[in-house]
C-alpha cells in the first residue's frame, strides 16, 4: 500500500496516521522517508493519543479509515492543515468499513481523487491537497471541531462538550442512561472510577451525586479526554492500560466498550473484569451495563463470588458485582 507513495516527489516528512501496529508508518520509513505518527487513541504499547496533530508541514498523509464519516471530516482537516499545499493525502481502508465512498468526502480539500491500489477488499485513495484559498476555511484548528450541546443527566439542562466521533454525538446513551439511573453506593468522598468514559457522562453525575468524591475516568481516546476534561472540571484521568494501578476504588462504573473497530470483541470487558477485583477496597463494588445477550455472567463469575442482575430492561442489563 505505502509503495504508492514513491511515484511522487514529496517533501518533508509523511504523517502517518492511526497505525497502531506501524505497518504503515515500517513500509514509508523502508523508503527512506521520514515518518511522523499521529492517533487519537492512547495505545497497549505505551504511545498516547493526542487530538491535534503535530504542525508540520508534511509532504504527505497516510490515513487509516476510522470508523465514522463525522470522524473521518475531523481527520480529513487536521490532516489537511499541517500537509504542505501541493502534498499528497491518501485514505486506505476496506470496502466494508465504507472505503468506497470515501472519495466524494475528500473533495473539499483535493483537487482530484484516484484510486492508487485495488486489492480484493482494500483500495487506497490519493488526493493532491489543494492550495491554502481554496480548502474549506472552517476547521483548520481543535477549537473549531468542539461542539456544545444540552444534555440532562436529572438535575435540568447542562452544557455538554463533545467532538467528532466521540460516543453518543453529545447526547447520552439509552444504556448509559440506565445505568446513571441505577448507581452503586459509595462512602462519602470515596474514590470512584468511570471506566471507559468517553465524554464523562457517569463520572459526571457521580461529582453531583457527591462532589467530595475523587472522580478518576478511563478514556484511551484524547478527543473524548478533551471533552470530558471539561464536562467533569473536577475530575482526573488513569492510564487506560494501567488503571488499575490507580486504585484502590470504591466503586467502578462501566458501559464498556465491545467493539474493536467494526468487529465485536469482549476483549476490553473481559479485561476490566478481570482487572476489577484487584482495584476494589474491600467491599467495593463494579457495576457496567451491557446489552442482555452478551455472555457476561462466565466473566463476572471468574472474580467475583455472586455477581447479580439489578436491573434487567430491553436489550439492557446492569450487573453489579462486590469485592469481599
Ligand atoms: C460505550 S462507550 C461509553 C462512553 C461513556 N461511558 C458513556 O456512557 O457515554 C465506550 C468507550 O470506551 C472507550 N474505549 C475504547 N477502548 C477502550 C479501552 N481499551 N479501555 C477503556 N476504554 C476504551 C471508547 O473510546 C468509548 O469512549
């Protein structure tokens, strides 16, 4: 894929985005390019995301598709702000994730989009980016990108900070819902965690519930970091592969995530499960919702003595599980 990019004459370094495992960023360096990698998302190997890319300027940008067209506009901005007028942008990603049609949504910032490699499922699509006057002016910084909404989490209207591809577009999930509903108790300041907070919906209504409580959140994505940083002021952030070793905690609230890109995976749940037990106090409690048909109850049982349904409503289950 990466072997496309030595038909051009670039410039400066190639801005490598969302590669986790550096397939992309390996191929670019093999041709003596420099690389500078850019995510959103912290990854296990130690890097952490950041919601901006550095400013560059880059002789081109490798972007992998993400999973939505909010979040693919988002990146097609940033990129399109720190690549050098002239350079190259390509987008690769899979027929099922949507590749198809990406083309018309790099428009607005190339003059003309090609199709550069067709293998059976994956393509790879190359635009020269156009000149500084004639991109869409809006959205060359973070700031441009932050959206406020009205959210009410039961006690009126408040302002909700969200970004592009952030969960639940500035709204609150039906099952997030649920279970800010239905809460675990804690001792008064006690220390809580959200786990996988995205813009800090549960940690928010925790600092309400009780505002001397130590509101910690779990968020690998810097731009739901972002957001929840400023829906939760008074709350702090754990390291998404090492939280556990910011504990202990009274209570850990959880809708988790069970989806690795397109693809189901329980790989994140199974791991909070199984990490909880050792990053609870002494009758400390989880409590996540999943949907019912999710095979749950095997996990929970693995660390945790009785775990128990409290609530049980439409394709919904809070569970909550104590530490002896
Ligand atoms: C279902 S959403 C829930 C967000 C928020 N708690 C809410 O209810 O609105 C799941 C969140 O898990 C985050 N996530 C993805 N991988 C994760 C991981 N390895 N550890 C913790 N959180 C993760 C996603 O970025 C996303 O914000």
């Amino acid at each position: 894929m990466a072997t496309t990019l030595t038909h051009f004459p670039l410039e400066g370094p190639v801005l490598v985005v969302d590669d986790p495992e550096e397939d992309a960023a390996q191929a670019v360096r093999a041709q003596g390019r420099d690389v500078v990698r850019w995510s959103r998302m912290d990854t296990p190997g130690g890097e952490v995301g950041s919601p901006w890319p550095s400013p560059g300027p880059f002789g081109a940008a490798l972007v992998r598709l993400p999973p939505s067209r909010n979040a693919l506009d988002f990146l097609l901005h940033a990129v399109g702000s720190v690549v050098a007028p002239g350079g190259r942008i390509f987008v690769y990603g899979s027929k099922d994730e949507g590749i198809a049609s990406t083309g018309r949504r790099m428009e607005p910032w190339v003059e003309t989009v090609a199709v550069r490699a067709n293998a059976r499922r994956c393509r790879v699509l190359e635009g020269q980016l156009k000149g500084t006057d004639s991109r869409p002016a809006h959205g060359a910084e973070l700031s441009a990108w932050r959206t406020v909404s009205t959210v009410d989490l039961g006690w009126g209207p408040v302002d909700w900070v969200s970004y592009p591809g952030t969960f639940a577009k500035g709204g609150v999930d039906p099952g997030t819902t649920l279970l800010l509903t239905n809460l675990p108790l804690w001792p008064r300041g006690g220390r809580v965690l959200d786990f996988a907070a995205g813009t800090g919906v549960l940690a928010a209504v925790m600092a309400h519930r009780d505002p001397t409580a130590q509101v910690v959140m779990v968020e690998p994505d810097a731009l739901s970091r972002e957001a929840a940083g400023e829906n939760v002021p008074g709350g702090s952030f754990a390291p998404p592969y090492s939280w556990w070793e910011a504990g202990p905690f009274h209570a850990i609230v959880s809708n988790p995530p069970y989806h690795r890109g397109k693809e189901e995976s329980l790989e994140v749940l199974a791991s909070l499960i199984a990490r909880a037990p050792g990053a609870l106090v002494s009758g400390g409690e989880l409590r996540i919702v999943v949907q019912r048909r999710l095979p749950v109850e095997p996990l929970l049982r693995e660390g945790f003595p009785a775990p128990e349904v409290v609530v049980d409503e439409g394709p919904y289950r809070v569970w909550r599980a104590l530490r002896l």
